[in-house]
C-alpha cells in the first residue's frame, strides 16, 4: 500500500514546484487561492498526522515535504500580496 500511496501524493504534488516558481516569477497573487492553499495544507497535516498514529511507514515523508512544499507556496502568496499592497500604496 505504502508505494500506491506515495504515487498519489507524488502526483498530487507535481504541480506545486510550477506554482512556486510561478509565483516567484510573477510577484502576483492572481490565479491563486490562499484558502485552497491553506486547505491542502490541513489535508497534508492531518496524513502526516494519520501516519503518525495508525500506519507508521515511510510514506510519510512524502507527506512532509508536501507540507512544506505548500507551505512555501502559502508564504510566497503572503509575500506578493504584501508586495501589490505596497505598489497600490505607491501610485
């Protein structure tokens, strides 16, 4: 089981690395969902948290490097909203 399972988080995953680097690029939160971001998060806290409890393997390191994957999206998303806060205030 643990391998199937490591195959749906790692497609589930694939996409985050685009997202951050789109977010890198474009300094802009459109196209982005802090809620969706911070929902995904909870679902990868609570399989790192069901791992920990129930079914110990090593998937669950796939579990938190998407945690921090997603957690860096959520802190770029932060970061660029600070940044179009700023620019608004600048014009």
């Amino acid at each position: 089981m643990g391998l199937l399972e490591f195959m749906m988080l790692f497609c589930f995953g694939f996409s985050w690395p685009f997202s951050i680097a789109k977010s890198l690029k474009s300094k802009s939160t459109k196209g982005k969902s802090l809620a969706f971001m911070l929902l995904v998060e909870a679902g990868y806290a609570f399989g790192i948290a069901h791992k920990l409890v129930y079914s110990r393997d090593w998937v669950v390191w796939a579990y938190v490097a998407l945690f921090f994957v997603v957690l860096t999206d959520i802190a770029l998303y932060l970061r660029n909203r600070r940044l179009e806060r700023q620019h608004k205030t600048e014009k």
